[in-house]
C-alpha cells in the first residue's frame, strides 16, 4: 500500500510579505527594547569638532549638524516613536470599541450623539485634527498620543457599531438573554470575541499610520521636544541640509520610518489573509 503525500494547504504556506512583516516587526521590538542600551554613542551627546561626517565605518549614518552619531539616534528613536503608536492605537481601540458598542446595542438617541460626535470627527482632515489638539495641549508624548488616538476612534467605533448592531438580534443572543445573561455580560462574551480579527487588522494597519502620524507632528514642531531622539525630529533636521549636499541627514531617518510603516502595513495584510475565511 503507497502512502499518499498531501502538500500543505495553500493558506498555510508563508509567503514572503509575511517573513519580511515579521523580520520588521521583530526588528522594531528590539530596537525599541535593547536599542537605547546596544548603540555606540550617546543619541543626544554632542561633538561640534565631527558635525556633518558623512558615513563612515564609525559612524555608519553620518553625523548631525551637533556631531550626533545618526544611527544611535534613530535606533533610540524607535523606543519613543513606538511606545507612542502603542500607546494611541490601544487607547483609540479601547475608547472606541466601548463606544461603538454602547451605540450599537442601545440605538435611539445613543446612537444618534455618538454617530454625530464620530461625524464631526471624520469632517477635519485626520493630520489637521490632529495638529489642532497638539498645538493646544503643547509638545509632549502625551498630545501626541492624545491627537493620535482621536483621530482613529472613529475607526472603531464605526467597526464595532455596525457589527454589534447587525448581531444584537442574532439567534445566540437572544438565547443569551432567554438564559438570564445580562447585556454587558453579553456584548463582551458572545459578541465583542466575533470581531476580535477584524479589528486586529485594523489595529496593525492604524500602528503604521500612529507612527507616521507621530513623526508629522513632531518634524512641524508640535510633538516630542529635542534633543529627544525621534525620527520626524531627526527628518526635520535634515530637511534644511539637502541643498548643501548632506543628504545622510534626513535620508537614514526617512528609510527606517518608511519601513517601519510599510512593515505594520504588511503586517495588517497578512493578518487579514490569515483570518479572513474566505482566503483560506
């Protein structure tokens, strides 16, 4: 008797977007975790005699116009520019989904004010929003994380509204409630756990997003104050260099946050292929 061979189902093969997603995530973890510790020079340690070396074997990014080493800089930058993604994407999930589904179970007029208040949100350009509440609560992790967050509530609360509303009245809820379960215990048992994948999705496609978002405000000036090590800080540096020639500048800093975006980017394509049904 020949034992017959299967190859492994389609779905379950990794492509190589997902390898390079998890080569990036995994390298923007350690960067933010063991960076600030393993860099060779101090990412805000100043030494006006080396300002403006190009890239060289000790200095494998250059230096700044203060003789900052560039690579220190920006792999201490992925600590704060990281944790303050974290930080925003989890708050605007969190505050986002409790709206979202307190609107959609309740209806009637709940759902009419937290509708507007989502509207008028959605009606200022998302980074203008953003820049407004900056400007207002001043320069720090906190506004930043605070405008971030504002700014993509909207995306869940519209996410778990609809699916909450669609699903209020569904067989097994209304079993739920024939059993005596109350409807908290319900939203958070039987329905929230159903929309867990979607907005994991969501969620690493808005990292990338948080970050760029991040490093906007701060190379405008409204975000992390200097000589904090961040890479929209370390852009706008480098911005007014590019005439003169030293390009190393802003071109090492803009490489490693397009990356790091372009990374949570394939990270949400790849989630979304791994728990959508319909690919496997």
């Amino acid at each position: 008797m020949v034992e017959r061979v299967t190859s492994p189902p389609a779905g379950r093969r990794v492509n190589p977007r997902t390898a390079g997603a998890a080569a990036i995530g995994l390298l923007l973890v350690l960067g933010a975790a063991l960076g600030p510790v393993l860099v060779p020079f101090d990412p805000v340690g100043t030494d006006t005699s080396a300002s403006l070396n190009p890239p060289s074997w000790v200095h494998w990014f250059g230096t700044d116009q203060l003789g900052r080493d560039i690579f220190s800089r920006a792999i201490a930058a992925t600590q704060i520019d990281l944790l303050t993604a974290v930080l925003a994407v989890a708050a605007s999930l969190l505050i986002g989904s409790l709206l979202g589904a307190l609107a959609g179970w309740r209806g009637g007029w709940v759902d009419a004010v937290v509708s507007r208040v989502l509207d008028t949100i959605m009606a200022f350009p998302l980074f203008v929003l953003a820049v407004g509440i900056a400007a207002a609560l001043g320069n720090s992790v906190f506004s930043v994380v605070l405008a971030t967050a504002v700014v993509n509530l909207p995306f869940y609360a519209r996410q778990v509204r609809a699916e909450v509303n669609r699903r209020r009245n569904a067989g097994y809820v209304e079993a739920a409630r024939l059993a005596g379960i109350g409807p908290v215990t319900i939203v958070a048992a039987h329905i929230m756990p159903n929309l867990l994948p979607p907005l994991m999705v969501q969620s690493s496609l808005n990292m990338g997003w948080a970050i760029l978002n991040a490093a906007g405000l701060s190379f405008i000036g409204l975000g992390i104050r200097p000589p904090q090590p961040e890479w929209g800080i370390m852009v706008a540096d480098g911005a007014s260099y590019i005439i003169s020639g030293e390009w190393w500048v802003f071109t090492f800093p803009g490489l490693i946050l397009m990356l790091a975006v372009l990374g949570f980017a394939f990270v949400g394509d790849a989630l979304r292929d791994r728990l959508d049904p319909r690919r496997a």
